[in-house]
C-alpha cells in the first residue's frame, strides 16, 4: 500500500509541475519566436510583418528592406543599435534606459531597451527588439499594461532570446 501511495504522489507530483504554459514556436514573414503556449496569433494587423496576445502581454514585428534606408549604414549585423536609435527618434518615444546589445540563444544580435506610452487613454509599456537580417531590419516590441511591466519583463526578455530573423 506504501508503494502505491508513493508512487501516486510523485505521479501527482510530477503532473501538477507540468500544468504550466508549455512552449509554442511561431514562424511568420522571416520572424520565429518561440513564446508560450497563451500566445495566439493576430490576424489582420496591417503593417506588421506578425502580430501575436496573451491575455497580458502581446508582440508585434514589422520589417523594411536594408535597401530602404539609403543614408545608413546597418551591415554591422553585430551591432543593431544604430538601427535602433533611428526607430526611437523616428517615433519620439523616450527610452526608459540606454539601448543594450544582447545575443539571442541562436548567436544574433538585438538592441533592446523599454519605453512607456499612452494609447487610447490606457498608459502601455513596450520592450522594444531591433533586430538586423540579411535584407531586411526588424522593429519588435513586447507590451502589457505599464502597471504590469514589472510582472512580465523578465520573461520578455526571455522571449526575445528565441527570436530569430532571416
């Protein structure tokens, strides 16, 4: 009867510490991330290259040619940062830090920083991910409530480690 017992609790156990959110790979438009399995895909979101929610956070990806940007030089694939200060100044938002370069789990580069923003009324906090391909620079941003930023943004930046571009 022991044994039984036993081996019902570490069944349990064990059951009960997988039940979390299990991971879910999305690929569109020369973006993969890897988010969790909350996470379901927006259709319909003109100019964004993928659109993906939970029920807290969402990401956004848009993407323009290299070839667009005729006075920059963005071939450091290395170093996005230049790419991100033109998205910052381009949108006048005010960075919550400077930008910091960080290597994705498969070897590419991103810049990232944070930044707060009222939309409709409802004041959002983004964690912006820019990213350069090989024709193409990526603009990324994670957001949820700004009351809610603190919550998620570890596993934000978590989830910006699996990004890959082409």
């Amino acid at each position: 009867m022991k044994k039984i017992l036993c081996l019902l609790l570490i069944v349990l156990t064990f059951g009960l510490a997988s039940c979390g959110a299990r991971e879910k790979t999305f690929t569109k438009n020369g973006v993969t991330i890897t988010l969790s399995s909350d996470f379901y895909e927006t259709e319909g979101v003109v100019g964004m290259a993928c659109a993906y929610n939970s029920v807290k956070v969402g990401f956004m990806a848009n993407k323009e040619k290299l070839d667009d940007f005729y006075d920059y030089d963005f071939s450091n694939k290395d170093n996005p940062k230049a790419y991100a200060d033109l998205v910052i100044s381009v949108n006048r938002v005010t960075p919550s830090h400077e930008l910091i370069n960080e290597k994705t789990n498969n070897e590419q580069y991103f810049a990232y920083t944070d930044y707060t923003n009222n939309v409709n009324g409802v004041s959002a906090h983004y964690f912006l991910v820019c990213m350069l391909g090989e024709e193409y620079a990526y603009c990324m941003n994670f957001w949820t409530a700004a009351s809610d930023f603190d919550t998620y943004k570890d596993q934000m930046m978590e989830y910006a480690k699996t990004i890959i571009v082409e």
